[in-house]
C-alpha cells in the first residue's frame, strides 16, 4: 500500500511513519518543514510545502492509495484567540484537501479529530461516539465541521473515510511548548530544572494514550475497509495528581510543583469509551501510563544528553 501522510513530520505522525514502515508500506511524507527530533528517513518521500499549495499537494498524491490528514495549525487552549485563522487554515485547508482527493481518484482517508474537544461538557462517562457533539472552542468546532465534510463526501462521491478521535496522546519526539500535552510539557520543564505549574487541586481527570498505541491503530484504520467514528483512548482516566505521582516515580526524586488557583473552564472528566475501537479492528491500548511516561522520560534524557 502507498500512503501519504499529511503532517508526517510532526509528533503524531513521525510515529505513524514508523509503524506504516514496519507494517511494510510504502509512504510519502507530506509537510511545512522536518522532523525537528531526528534526521530524515531514507525509506521515506518527504515533500516540504504549506498546506494551502495545492500544485504541491497534488504532485504528492500520484499514485496514492490512502491519505492520513495530521495537519492541525492550533491547539484547543489557543484557537479562540483566532477562529478565523482556525477555520480559514483548518477547515478550509481541509476542505480543498478534499476536493483534490476527488479530483486525484484518491478513495480512503484517515483523519485524526478530537476526543476531547468535540463533545465539549460531557453528559455521560465513559464517552461514547454517539455522545451530542457541542464543542466550546473554536478546534472542536472546526474538527466537528470536518468530520461533516468527510461524510458529506462519503456520501455525495463515495469516499471511504475513518474518523479517529484521541484522548490526551504523549510520548517521545512530542513538542514541549507549554500549551497542550501536560505530560510532555511537565517532563520538559523537569529537564530543564523547571518548576511545574498546577492549575486547581490537581483532582481533573483525563484519559491519556501512549502514542505509539494511538499510532497502530492509526494503521490499522488504514489497512481496512472501515467506515465510520472511533475514540481511540486508553481506557481509564487518571487525575492529575496521579500523572505527577507517575513522573515522579520515573524521575526518582520529588517533584517542585506551583499549585494555581482552578480555571473555571477546565472540564472536571473526560474519559472515553473505546468499546468500538477494541471491536473492529482487535485493537487495544498496551501501555500504561505509569510505563508511557518511564519510557518518555528516558528517551527525552538520551536525546537531551
């Protein structure tokens, strides 16, 4: 199978690259720029453009069997400043994409959505895919509207899709800006002799997926004849408290931690339900959170130091 993925140098889809190799396909890498955690993959095509050049775009799509679309131009905490530029670069960028698939005969495609933002204040734990969708930023709302484009497209010119719709994923080769991914962001700031900030009492709860389980089965969706929603999710959730008791377990010594006052738009619970994930494509997440973050923190030191 040939497979481009869109955003294959980021943190997400460098780790789909590797497993889509491992797996034996063939894969073309589309991008804004490298990888910034390692060197380039001989076994790979990498072609280097903006989402928006659509020569570029269509020159990568020859002879393409299936499209995985990472590219995400905004974090969830981030994409009120602007929904604009949410929706001018992410839906509309999402949209043409779409369009050129018809246009290139391209007939399956894997998008990575949102498990958190989309449902937005759950109404019930576990989530389930069928819970009300009512996002409460503007990346929920552009995540949802693509969803609807890709069925729309399903329907109207027959173009296979699966949604995949993560937790919190977290593991090596993941950016630590400080604005998504408390795990990577918390062991970066370790590295860097860096107090860790606490927003509340630490009791917010959240399902936090070790991305090379959410990489397989990104590949798994790719290699079936799948069509549909899935939460992909590691099963249980954990507070806050307990994420810092498993970093300092792999860090070896206390933690220098700020506890901040609580911000009234942190939902207290989210955790999903991946019941349909496990069922149709014998999928289920293999590590856990305690071994996610030892084996991060190791990788993070070795390639640091």
């Amino acid at each position: 199978m040939k497979v481009l993925v869109l955003g294959g140098t980021g943190f997400i889809g460098s780790h789909v690259v590797d497993r889509l190799l491992s797996s034996g396909h063939v894969v073309r890498v589309f991008s804004r720029s490298p990888e910034r955690f390692r060197q380039p993959l001989a076994q790979v095509d990498y072609r280097l453009a903006d989402f928006d050049n659509i020569p570029a775009l269509v020159e990568a799509l020859t002879g393409v069997d299936v499209v995985f679309h990472l590219i995400s131009t905004t974090v969830p905490s981030t994409s009120n400043r602007d929904p604009v530029f949410d929706i001018e670069s992410n839906l509309a960028g999402s949209v043409r994409l779409l369009q050129t698939l018809r246009e290139s005969g391209v007939r399956r495609l894997v998008y990575l959505s949102s498990g958190g933002t989309v449902y937005g204040v759950p109404e019930t734990i576990p989530i389930p895919e069928s819970h009300p969708l009512h996002p409460i930023c503007s990346y929920g709302i552009v995540k949802v509207a693509v969803e609807n484009y890709l069925h729309m497209f399903h329907q109207l010119y027959d173009l296979d899709y699966v949604v995949l719709r993560p937790s919190n994923p977290y593991g090596e080769r993941q950016g630590h800006f400080g604005v998504q991914g408390i795990i990577g962001t918390f062991l970066n700031k370790l590295r860097q002799g860096e107090e860790l900030e606490v927003w509340g009492d630490g009791s917010l709860v959240r399902d936090y997926l070790y991305v090379e389980d959410l990489a397989r089965l990104c590949v798994a969706a790719a290699e079936s004849d799948r069509v549909g929603v899935y939460n992909v999710g590691s099963g249980r959730g954990y507070t806050v408290r307990e994420v810092l008791e498993c970093i300092e377990q792999a860090v070896g010594r206390p933690l220098p931690v700020c506890w901040r006052e609580g911000r009234k738009f942190d939902v207290p619970k989210v955790i999903l339900d991946i019941a349909k994930a496990r069922r149709d494509f014998a999928w289920n997440p293999e590590i856990d959170l305690a071994g996610g973050i030892g084996r991060t923190w190791e990788l993070l030191n070795r390639t640091s130091g």
